[in-house]
C-alpha cells in the first residue's frame, strides 16, 4: 500500500477565480484603508466637472464600504466552495492515513527504523497545522482585513 502524500491538500487551495477576487478584496481594502485613516476623500473630481460637499464626501466614504462589501461577498462565495474542496482533500488524507497505519506491521516497522533515509514523521505530524495556517491565510485573514476596513471606514462617517 502507498503512503499518504500531504501534498494532496497542501497545493494552492483557491481557483484562480478566487485567487482574483481575494486579490480584488485587499486592493479594495488598501485603498479603504487609506480613505479612511489618511483622509484621502476627494473634494473634486475634475475630469467629470464634479465637486463634493462634506455629506458628499461621506457618501463617496460609504461608498467605497460599500466596494469593499461587495468583494467580500464575492471572495466568500467562491472562497467557501474552494475551502470545502480543500477540506475533503484534507478528509480524505486523514482516511488514508489511518488505513495505511491500520495496515502498518512489525515488517513495515522494522523497514522504517533501518531505513537509511531521513524519517519524514514530522512531515505527516505538521503537515495538518501547516494546512490550517494556510487556510486561514488565504481565507480568513482577507475576510478579517476586509471587514476591519469596512468598520473603520463607517467609523470615520458616523464618528467624524
């Protein structure tokens, strides 16, 4: 019997359609994030002939939130889809590793312990943080970022 390959569920877990909007969700995010902590709301857009007044410039703040929403919304939809990919992989990794352990015996033990190769246990023992951490790299931490920014914004507009 083969052994388990990490690598299963260890490769990039988001499609490129996901991929896309993640990235369109923390450039959003920046430029909220700037909006909202150095003041950078325009005052006049020249090339349409418009000026803003205060509760226009709120407006464009609460729009800009409302960008930002939207690419939550977006990256959550086709973010949770890749996650579920992603977990059944991992599911499906820890299947196969407790049968391929089920089947383990003393010959298979006594192989490993003479073996001249490096012992790669601690690949399969971290492999499943390493997969976690990822996870809530490429997921929850666009999301948390997104709605932070969000937050500061609107705070900006009703705590002036």
């Amino acid at each position: 019997m083969q052994s388990p390959d990490p690598e299963d569920f260890l490769s990039d877990p988001l499609s490129s359609i996901a991929r896309l909007e993640r990235r369109n969700l923390l450039i959003a995010s920046s430029v909220g994030f700037l909006v909202a902590t150095a003041g950078l709301v325009p005052t006049n857009i020249s090339a349409l002939g418009i000026s803003l007044s205060v509760s226009a410039q709120g407006m464009f703040v609460i729009g800009v939130a409302l960008v930002i929403a939207y690419f939550i919304c977006a990256f959550a939809i086709y973010g949770t889809s890749d996650f579920y990919i992603w977990r059944k992989k991992y599911q499906k990794y820890l299947e196969d590793v407790q049968s391929y352990m089920e089947n383990w015996d003393e010959e298979d033990q006594h192989h490993y312990d003479n073996s001249p190769l490096p012992k790669v246990a601690w690949l399969y023992q971290s492999a499943g943080h390493l997969a976690y951490a990822r996870a809530f790299f490429e997921y929850g931490l666009p999301l948390v970022v997104g709605i932070g920014v969000i937050a500061t914004l609107l705070a900006r507009v009703w705590c002036p």
